[in-house]
C-alpha cells in the first residue's frame, strides 16, 4: 500500500505546485504585490462582520482569469453567512426612521 500511498501523494503534490504557479501568474497580472490580497481579504472580512456572522472556517476569496478574457482577472468570494447581526440591522433601521 505504501507504494501507491507514494504515487497519489506525488500527483497531489504536483497539482499544488501547479495551482501555486497559476496563483502566482494571475497575481502578477494583475500587478498586485505580495500580501495584498490578504490584506484585501482582511479588509473585506471586517467589512461584512459588520452586518453579518461570517463562517470564517469555509472562506474562500481568490483571484481568478475572467470566464470572457482570460487577460482580465476576477476576485472571486464564497463567504458562507451564517446569521445577520442584530446589532447593525437595529443600527441601521434607526437611521432609516429619522
């Protein structure tokens, strides 16, 4: 078993190392510098915890070629939502009212 445990191991490596590269050539196309889309994540994230509860757990913001030209890129976010929070939405429903 040893031996095949080896092989998918080395194939998954392989797909890393290539999702790493892909990575690294979309982020270069799009002239951002390193860290900066964490920063952006991070930015993103305290902005929507504002209002809702995030599942941080499941998160997933990456950058990505566009489907209609692969030149241009994409941020793309799935932030799971778990429950809106009660303390903006009051906040808010109040500045409505005045």
């Amino acid at each position: 078993m040893g031996i095949f445990s080896n092989f998918f191991k080395k194939e998954n490596s392989k797909e890393d190392a290539k999702n790493r590269l892909k990575l690294v050539l979309i982020q270069d196309r799009a002239m951002l510098p390193s860290g900066v889309l964490d920063n952006m994540k991070d930015d993103i994230l305290k902005v929507l915890s504002k209002y809702v509860e995030i599942e941080k757990s499941r998160l997933n913001i990456e950058v990505c070629p566009c489907d209609d030209d692969p030149r241009k890129i994409a941020l793309v976010a799935n932030i799971p939502i778990l429950k809106s929070s009660n303390r903006e939405v009051t906040k808010a429903t109040k500045q409505k009212r005045k």
